[in-house]
C-alpha cells in the first residue's frame, strides 16, 4: 500500500524523476512523450504559478529530505489552469511498480487540498482511450463535463472532468 511514502511539494531536483515516470505512462507512452519536453514544460510551469506535488518513499513527513527518497509518482498543477479561475490537474502518473497501490489517490487528494481555496471546481483532461483513469476519476467525484474532439491528437478525443467543491 502507500503506507510507506509521503507528498510533498516537489522541486526543479525531482523534474527530470517525473519525467521519467510520465513517460512511462500510459498517456506518455501514447503520445510519445521525451523526457527532455516534459522537462522544460514542468520547469516552465513551475517557474510561473505551476505546482509540482510528489510522492516520494522511503521518508516520513517529518525528514522530508529529497535526496533521501525516491519519487513514485507526481501531480503536475496549475492553481488557475482551467478558465484562468479553477485549478487544473494537467497531469497525474505513478511509477509502473507502484500503480493500483493508493499513491495515484493521495495524489489526487492533496491537489484537492492545496487549491480547495481556488475557484468552485477542479478540472482534468483524461484521453478517451484511457479508461482506468477515467474509472478512477469518477470513483473520486469527478464527471463527465464534455468532449473535445480530437484535441491534442487527431483520432483521440480528451474528456472534460470536474468536481465541484464548495
């Protein structure tokens, strides 16, 4: 289980981790993500208003030490992504050994917890051909607002998910 690991706020030193767990899945396997263009779009993000949150092993939430624990999975965020007001999960992956273990929803919900205060909603985008993580969205609260057609690649319509929050 996720017993054994812990979220934090993640920095430039955990891009290139991230990268690499974000190539490795599903949608970055699809869509052919680099390392090198996942990089510099996080950095880029971050640089601005972007969030990056973590979750790494083999620490506790009191040590919090980056060099003593290994990334497992990352939330990439944007405070005011969705319609310049709500915050938008631009990405969510977890380390291919660690998936279906809890990590992906502690993930999930420490966006939740961090941009409660923003806007009334969260939103996501989440590829049609992805369907666990369409199930997984829907068994957190989020629906099914509408679709856009073949939007970031021709043939693979993105999904629009939100959960409002009050």
């Amino acid at each position: 289980m996720a017993d054994d690991c812990f979220i934090a706020i993640g920095s430039e030193d955990d891009i290139i981790d991230c990268s690499r767990i974000a190539c490795n899945s599903e949608i970055g396997i699809k869509y052919e993500f680099t390392q090198e263009a996942i990089s510099k779009a996080i950095l880029v993000s971050i640089a601005q208003s972007g969030m990056l949150i973590v979750a790494r092993e083999n620490g506790n939430a009191e040590t919090k030490k980056s060099d003593a624990s290994r990334i497992i999975g990352f939330a990439w965020v944007e405070p005011k992504g969705a319609f310049a007001q709500a915050p938008y999960l631009k990405l969510i992956a977890v380390d291919e050994q660690r998936r279906s273990s809890g990590i992906g929803s502690m993930l999930l919900q420490e966006f939740e917890e961090r941009t409660r205060n923003i806007g009334r909603a969260w939103f996501l985008l989440v590829s049609d051909f992805n369907e666990k993580a369409i199930s997984f969205y829907e068994r957190h609260g989020y629906e099914k607002a509408g679709v856009l057609l073949s939007f970031a690649r021709d043939g693979i319509d993105e999904i629009i998910m939100y959960k409002r929050h009050e």
